[in-house]
C-alpha cells in the first residue's frame, strides 16, 4: 500500500463531457480485458463501462476478468475523465471565435507557453490531466515550437489544422433513443508548488483547467441542438474568451495600411461580421443559465485581438513586454497595464469596428480587450505559392497567455496574484 498521502475526494463531482453532477463514489470504471468489449452508450468496439464491486489493496477496481482496471468514467455519458477530476475542482473556460480568426494558432501557443510561464513565474505546476484527451492539442504544440524542419518555410496553413464541426474533437454517446455529440475539453492541472505565495493553504488552490475549443460554425443560428450541445459549456464557464481578427474589418483593414510595414497581400483574407458570433454566444448563455434578455453577464468576457503584429503601430507608444512584476516577493499580473491596454483597444474599436464593442458592452458587465500575436512579425510570403507561411525558428508569440492569466486573476485571485501599481508611473 503507498505511503503517499490520502486523495481528498470532492463531494460532488462535474463531468467535463456532458456536466452532468455526481457523487464520486457513482463514477465507473473502465475494463481492461479485451473480451469485455461493447459498452451501450458508445457502442461495440469500445470497453465496457462499470460500477465495481471487487477492488485491489491500492484501491484499484477489478473487471469481470480480474484484470486491474485504471480509468474512470462518468455515470451518465460513459466517456472517460482523469481520475484527478475527482480531488481538483474545474474552471471551465470558453474560446471562441469567427471562422479563420487565428483561434487553434493562439490556443497551441498559449498552451505551449502556459508550460513555461505558470511555473517560473507564478509557482505554478501546469501539466496535462489526460494526456490522451490532449493529444490533439500536443501534436500542434510539436508542429509550431519542435518542429524538425524549424529552418524550412512552411505555409501557415500546413502547421495546423482547422478547428472542425465534426472529428477527432467531439464524442458521439447513445442516450437510448437519442445520439448527442459532446465536445471534448483540454483538460490540465494547476497546481500550486512550494513556493507559491499562498504558502500552506496553497494545496486548496489547485484547479482543473478545461478548455473548450468550437468551430466557428457551430455559432451559426440553429448549430445549438439538443443532438449537439457543443456549446453549452459557455454558460458553466468561469470567464469567455472571444477571439477577434480585427484583419477581418474592412474598416480596420483601412487603418491598418497607415503606418504599417506589413505587405498589403497578407490581409487579403476572408472577411466577416464577427459580432454576430458574439451576438449568438450570448443568445446561448442566457437561454441555458435562465438570464432574462436585458441581464448581462456577470463573468470576465476577454475580447482578444488577434494578429498584433499587423496593426501594433495603432497603439503608439504603448507599453510592451510581459505584463506580470514581482512586489513584496509576490509576482502576480500587472492589472494597471493590462487594463490600460484595454482602454486604448476599445477606443480604436470604436472608431473602427463599433458593432464588436457594442455586442460586448450589451452582452458583459466586465469586458477587457486584450491583444495578442500567436506567431509574431515573422511571418513571410512564399514567392513560389504567394501563400504566407513562416520558419518555426521564427516564431515569437506575444502576450498569449495574458488572456487566461487575467481571466484566473478575476476568478481565483489566490491562484494568480493581481498587483495594482501605486503610483501611475511605476
């Protein structure tokens, strides 16, 4: 038996598939052999689900074949989840954004830096809860930031996949008569090392990060149905991150060309009303957590302007560099920077794209706008396919993790320290 210390169970437990609640002691197990095959809610091939009665000395369940069994499942929908699901309680978070707004390039890099950032500067244990679930997500990281052929120039859109309706993403589960496809969540750990500033009361700090990643179809009126709620995990989310590619407006494109150096081909791209994403996003929450037409929400939304690189020079002068300073001993957020930035942002949206500023002030009591660059300035266009493209040795994102870091500074202060400047100036 392990000497290590006893798992603190919580009393109720969501599930990240389907966010049905249960008692943990209700979750089942998954068999191991391989004759117990055929489970009723995800069909023949996949092994059966379980609620054991036998159990090794570690606390492992037995399947039917004696063989020790390791993985959980929930009561309802019968998909897996890490057994840490069970000890760390979730923040759910949301992304979305219009289609070809640069949404899977900036979870990939924001991932990816999260791993550095969260335990260097912030004593913070970021690690993957079900590296199965996050397989998806691992392999992009590897394409962007240990890619082999880090030299070569590879057009953007080889580097990762587009975020689809249907796929490797979601789950599809038998509920009797009924086929739901659920979305499948990135899903970390958080947890607080021995040096963090909250010292002994530290241990109650760690979370369950849950990242859900949709299509930007799925925002498009009638995607919401009971035989695919993909979306509802918006009204369970702690905070929503709505990406905006401001190279999307034609009006912002306009802008853009004044004073900047970036070569005019490269906002030859699609364009698109992303308000209406956003309009439809809130339509969803307040039908599924009961909010009447004129309530606002009451969580962080995070608009984040996407391709900073292309259109910074409309900032001026602003600050740059990491927005996060040590004080007393203590790093946490520079909340004074973050939140001046956002003032400047929803300034020059207003002159530009007025629509999104207008759909986030009608939908949020508390919105901040945030901007960020998943690749950096270098990328270049390809003089054979006149496709822009970039060299993975390039790439240089900028402030990427500045969105979740201040939507967990809003929602577990404890978790991510917020330092408010005393003087202005500092």
């Amino acid at each position: 038996m392990s000497d290590g210390p006893i798992a603190r169970l919580l009393p109720q437990v969501t599930c990240p598939h389907c966010w049905i609640h249960f008692q943990p002691e209700d979750a089942l197990w998954i068999s191991e052999h391989v004759d117990l095959l055929g489970d009723p809610c995800l069909g023949p091939e996949q092994q059966q689900r379980f609620l054991p009665s036998r159990f090794t000395i570690e606390g492992d369940a037995i399947d039917a074949r004696s063989m020790t069994c390791r993985h959980l499942a929930c009561p309802h929908c019968h998909l897996s989840i890490p057994r840490s699901m069970l000890e760390l309680e979730p923040v759910f978070l949301s992304i979305l954004g219009a289609p070809a707004s640069g949404k899977s390039y900036f979870l990939t890099a924001m991932t990816w830096q999260l791993r550095k950032v969260l335990p260097l500067h912030f004593s913070l244990a970021f690690t993957d809860a079900d590296p199965a679930a996050n397989r998806i997500l691992n392999e992009c990281e590897e394409g962007l930031f240990l890619n082999g052929r880090e030299s070569e120039l590879i057009p953007l859109g080889n580097l990762i996949r587009k975020t689809e309706l249907q796929g490797e993403l979601y789950d599809t589960v038998s509920l009797g008569q009924q086929t739901i496809n659920y979305p499948r969540p990135f899903v970390f750990s958080m947890q607080p090392r021995a040096e963090h500033p909250a010292g002994p009361k530290a241990p109650a700090l760690a979370r369950m990060l849950c990242l859900y990643d949709n299509a930007g179809e799925h925002f498009q009126p009638g995607q919401d149905t009971t035989a695919s709620p993909v979306t509802r995990h918006l009204s369970r989310s702690r905070a929503i991150l709505f990406l905006f590619d401001p190279t999307q407006d034609k009006r912002f494109r306009s802008a853009c060309r004044l004073g900047s150096s970036i070569a005019p081909e490269f906002r030859e791209g699609r364009l698109s009303r992303q308000e209406t994403i956003l309009n439809e996003a809130a339509a969803r929450v307040r039908r599924h957590s009961a909010l009447s037409h004129n309530a606002r929400y009451d969580r962080p939304l995070i608009i984040i302007l996407s391709k900073f690189d292309e259109w910074e020079h409309l900032l001026g002068a602003a600050e740059s560099g990491d927005p996060w300073r040590s004080a007393g001993g203590t790093t946490g957020l520079d909340v004074d920077l973050i939140e001046n930035q956002s003032a400047n942002l929803r300034r020059i949206l207003l002159n530009s794209c007025p629509e999104i500023v207008t759909a986030a002030d009608a939908f949020a009591t508390n919105v901040t706008y945030i901007p960020i660059s998943a690749l950096g300035r270098n990328v270049e266009l390809d003089p054979v396919t006149k496709l822009p493209g970039i060299r993975p040795a390039n790439i240089e994102p900028h402030w990427v993790t500045v969105p979740l870091l201040y939507a967990l500074s809003r929602t577990l202060p404890g978790l991510i320290p917020r330092l408010k400047r005393r003087n202005p100036r500092e």
